[in-house]
C-alpha cells in the first residue's frame, strides 16, 4: 500500500502539487489525469525522490519514504521504479547494458564501474525484454530503436528493479498510436501477471478510460476527482481539462483506438 | 556583414512574401534600406571604436616589451649569424661517406642513435603524461561541472583546482619536481600531467554542462548512486568529445614535451639545451631538425588517424 498524506511541492509562488492525499493498494493500476501543468510528473517524481517535497508525507507499507537518505533512499528508488515521456535511456549504448542499468543499485563500485555483471544478470535482462519482446534488439545501440521500442526497453529496466511500484510519466505522449498501444498494453498485463502497483500519468482520456482500474484527477496541483473510469462523466472531464477538454476527448481517438478492441 | 549585405534578391521568395503579408509599414525596400543604412552606421562606429582600442593597446604593448624597430634591426643580424654557425659543413663529394669522415652527413649526426634514445624518451614522456592528465581530468571534470557537482563546495574547490593546474606554465611545475626528484623524464612527466590535467579537466566540464539530463534521470530513478550516474547518465555522451580532446592534447604534449627538458625535465630537450649551452654548433642544427621532424610526423599521422576514426565512434 502507498500512502500519500497532504503531499504539497511549491516553485516559488506555484503550488504545484497541492496538499494531495491518496491511498493506491498493492496491484492496482491508477491514472492519473490533468492538462499539462496540474501537477502529474511533480507527484510521480515526489514518490521516487527525484524531487524533495515541500510537505507531507509518502509511506510505503510500513516505512516512511519521505525521511530516507543516502544508500536507503536509492534503495527506495530501486524498488518504486519509474519510466518517462523521453525513454530517458542512455542512447549511446545498447539495449541489453540499457536493461542492466536496472540493477545498479546492487552493484559493488568496481563492477559498476567497469560495466561488470554476472552471467545470471544477464539472463534476467535478456528475460526481461525478451517479456517485452525485445530480446531480439539486445546488442543494438539504444538510440537506434523507435520510440515505442525505447519505452519498451526503459519498462525492461524497471523490471530488472524488481519494483513493488512502476511509476509511468506519459509514457505513451510522444509515441504513434500502434506504440502507444503496444507499451500500454505491455504496462497492463505486467500490472496483471505480477501484481506490479502502477502509477500512470496520462495526458489523455481514453487511453484512462481503457486501462486502469481507477483514474485520479488533478487539477491545478489539487485532486479533484478519484474514482472508477465509469465515474467519469462529462462535467468532470471539462472541469478537469477546461478549455483542454475538446482535445482531450479527441485525442483519444487516435491515441488508443487500436487497443480498445484488444 | 552577415545577412544584411547580402539581403533578399529582388525577385527572390522572400521578397515576394514580403510584399503581400507586409510586415513593414510603407514601401518595403525604403524601410529595409532605412534600417539597413542604421544598421551599418552603428557596425562602422564599433569597428572604429575597436581599432582604436587596439591601437592604444598595441602602443603600450611595444613600450612595455621595448620591441623597438632600431634593437630590432640590430638583433637579426645576430640571429642569422647564430643559424648560420649551427649550419653543418657538408661536402658533396663525402656526404654519404663514414662517421668518421668530416663533411658528410653521418659525420654530423654522429650522435644519432643517442638523438634517437632521447626522442623516444620524449615521445613516451607525451604518451604517458597525456594519458595521466586525462585520467586526473576524467576524476574531476564532473565534480568540476556547474549542472553535476553534489554540492557547491566540491564544485568551487575541484574547479578552483582545475585552474590552479592549468594557470602555472608547465615549466614552473617542471622546476619545482627537478628541484624535488631531480634532474630526469620524471619531472617531466609528472610537471606535463598536472597541466594537461588543468587544460583537459576545463574543456571536459563545458562538455558535461551540455549534456542531456534524460539519463542522468533515468539512471537516479533506478537507484544509481552519484558515480553511477556520472559512469553511464553522462560518460557515455562525452566519451567521443573527451576523446578527441585528449587527442588534441597528445599533439601539443609532444611540443611540450621536447621543451620541458631545458629545465632538466628528460627527453631530447634536455640534450638540446646542453649542446646550446655547450655551443656545439652542428649538433643545434641536428637536434632542431629531428625535432622539428617528428612534431610534423606526429600532426600529420594524428591527422590521418582522426580523420579515420570519424563516424566509428563505438569506442565504449
Ligand atoms: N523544476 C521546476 N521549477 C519551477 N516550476 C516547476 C518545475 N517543475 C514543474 N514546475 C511547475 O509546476 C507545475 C506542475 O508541473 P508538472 O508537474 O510538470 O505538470 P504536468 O506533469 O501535469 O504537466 C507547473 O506549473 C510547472 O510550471
Ligand atoms: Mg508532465
């Protein structure tokens, strides 16, 4: 279970995530909605520590994840994996190294330095993309593959973390609908095969709509709905999206259109 | 002059578009040709300006260095005088003859193989000073980058460092070290290193201030620690820029490398200096020219080797 208590980050005078309080229960799968700038990417990037809180609290079972330093709090980073729009992958090298960048944290310096893992890790890399059916790509260099191949690769990094959470910042935002659809589809039967908790920012409706368990609202860096997709009606999708609403409710059409078959 | 000289044909696209969505109140050309003639007044006014500046500097320049044309033109004579004893006496008729036979070319390289010993002294003295500058400017360029460093002190002292090294001339360190180990290619070396180390530490933190944060993200987010996030978030986009650097550096190593030994840093420098002070003429002109021989023979083989090594950038 992740709880997130009254969890608030300013920039100055922008509140960008403001006083949100949220429970999501091991295995679920929650969107989380907003036009661009409510305050998404700041509370996914808040529950993996890549940025500090202003206040509030994020606990995780029974430890708090807020008070963590040092070695505990990238050991925290390691377990709450996370993927993002830009793939964030190092280009430069290849897929497999790519995957194996997933268990770093177990790494000793030496061997991480000199790029040293063992035998078994990278079979588990291998197994890893091969789940995304990836495998075939491992001795090619990331920044050849497309975009929907590289959020492939980065999902196979998470999953070499071994996470208790996959926190996804629009990971289908800059990608074709097929992609899109492939890496949404890929995120949810992870989600259903091993019980992985994740957390999923998504620009557009539809692709909430089709996917997740439940969707969470965000507005202004304020919660302002949360509930089943169902729920969703009309009036609250405008007042979530405001003058955004149109386009939210247009993109899906072309965002999602292929998996909402599958 | 930039754009503006050549500015937009008259029947070019531009114009074109120029005269239907008008930007300009009025007639088009007049106004442009307005703010073009402003334009060219305000460049000549800096121009001006500038020679001026540099006049004035120029001036203060030649005082302080008293680089007068009358001492001038009585120290060249002095120095074509100098060439002239370091030329060797070489006989046509004997210049393929013996060591032993005075006239010939052997005659005036009679210390070859010693020259020969004493370059590839030098030669390694750049090899193995460029390649410890690298690994000191490899430690401390990320510490030393602005968007990097963990903490404001590492980065003020690492950068403070890094200047230190390159500010003092290679030559000073080489004194202090022959003063501390003595007289040898050690002194060299090490007087080398530090300064490469200073030059290269600079050039490869502007490199990491350039790169793209997608990967450092990507490597914290999986629970990477600092060093990791440096190893496979930066290192892999810098390599091929750090690499030509270190390149560029070999190059001007082995320059300083045949200089350093006037101090009593090794190498073939050190020889050249005692033949000069020594004035043993012929053997000036003959180390002069070897190393003048391999400075080229370096240039034009590292040309090659970089212009090959273009486009396979799979180095790590
Ligand atoms: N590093 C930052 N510095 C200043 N303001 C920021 C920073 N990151 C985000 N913000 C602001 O916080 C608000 C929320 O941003 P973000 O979380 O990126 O929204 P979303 O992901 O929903 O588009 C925005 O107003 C944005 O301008
Ligand atoms: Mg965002």
């Amino acid at each position: 279970m992740l709880r997130i208590e009254a969890l608030t980050k300013t920039y100055g005078d922008v509140r960008a995530v403001d006083d949100v309080t949220l429970e999501v229960p091991r295995g679920q799968l929650v969107g989380v909605i907003g036009r661009s700038g409510a305050g998404k990417s700041t509370l996914l990037r808040m529950v993996n520590r890549l940025s500090e809180p202003s206040a509030g609290r994020i606990g995780f079972e029974d430890a708090d994840v807020t008070a963590l330093r040092g070695a505990a709090l990238r050991r925290w980073r390691a377990r709450c994996a996370m993927i993002f729009q830009q793939f964030n992958l190092v280009g430069r090298l290849d897929v497999l190294t790519n995957a194996l960048l997933g268990r770093l944290n177990d790494q000793g310096f030496v061997a991480s330095m000199t790029a040293r893992f063992t035998g078994a890790e990278r079979a588990d890399a291998i197994r890893a993309l091969d789940r995304l059916d990836m495998a075939q790509t491992a001795l090619q260099r990331a920044d050849t593959l497309s975009g929907g191949q590289q959020q492939r690769v980065a999902i196979a990094r998470a999953l070499m973390q071994q996470p208790d959470i996959l926190l996804a910042d629009e990971p289908i935002a800059s990608l074709d609908p097929r992609s899109a659809s492939i890496v949404m589809d890929a995120l949810r039967r992870i989600n259903r095969e091993d019980g992985l908790t994740v957390v999923c920012n998504l620009h557009t409706l539809d692709t909430a709509r089709t996917y997740c368990d439940r969707v969470v609202g965000m507005m202004q860096g304020r919660l302002v709905f949360d509930g089943a997709p169902r729920e969703l009606d009309d009036a609250t999708v405008k007042r979530i999206y405001g003058v955004e609403a149109e386009e939210a409710l247009s993109e899906t059409v072309t965002s999602t259109q292929l998996s909402a078959a599958s | 002059m930039g754009w503006a000289t050549a500015g937009p044909g008259p029947r070019s696209p531009a114009y074109a578009m120029a005269s239907t969505a008008s930007t300009f109140d009025g007639d088009p050309v007049a106004t442009f040709e307005r703010h073009y003639a402003e334009v060219a007044t305000q460049r000549r006014r800096r121009t001006l300006l500038f020679w001026a500046i540099f006049v004035v500097i120029l001036g203060v320049a030649i005082d302080v260095s008293t680089f007068f044309p009358e001492r001038l033109a009585e120290g060249l004579p002095k120095i074509g005088g100098y060439l002239y004893d370091t030329l060797p006496v070489l006989r046509p008729e004997h210049l393929f003859a013996d060591v032993e036979t005075a006239g010939s070319l052997a005659y005036w390289y009679f210390n070859l193989p010693k020259y020969a010993g004493l370059l590839f002294t030098t030669i390694n003295m750049a090899l193995f000073s460029t390649l410890l500058g690298a690994i000191g400017a490899l430690l401390l360029c990320f510490a030393a980058s602005r968007n990097l460093a963990p903490n404001w002190w590492i980065f003020t002292l690492s950068r403070r460092f890094l200047e230190f090294c390159r500010a003092v001339p290679e030559v000073v360190f080489a004194l202090i070290f022959v003063y501390a180990f003595g007289i040898g290619p050690a002194a060299g070396v090490l007087a080398i290193a530090i300064h490469s180390a200073g030059a290269l530490g600079k050039l490869f933190s502007e490199v990491n201030e350039n790169v793209d944060h997608g990967a450092l993200d990507g490597v914290r987010a999986a629970g990477g620690n600092w060093f990791e996030e440096m190893r496979y978030g930066v290192l892999p986009q810098v390599w091929p820029n750090f690499l030509s650097y270190i390149w560029m550096r070999l190059e001007i190593n082995i320059r300083a490398s045949s200089i350093i030994g006037f101090v009593g840093g090794g190498g073939i420098g050190q020889e050249l200096h005692y033949v000069i002070s020594f004035n043993y003429y012929e053997e000036v002109s003959a180390i002069v020219i070897l190393i003048v021989l391999t400075v080229t023979c370096t240039d034009l083989i590292s040309e090659r080797l970089r212009h090959r090594a273009i486009g396979r950038e799979n180095l790590m």
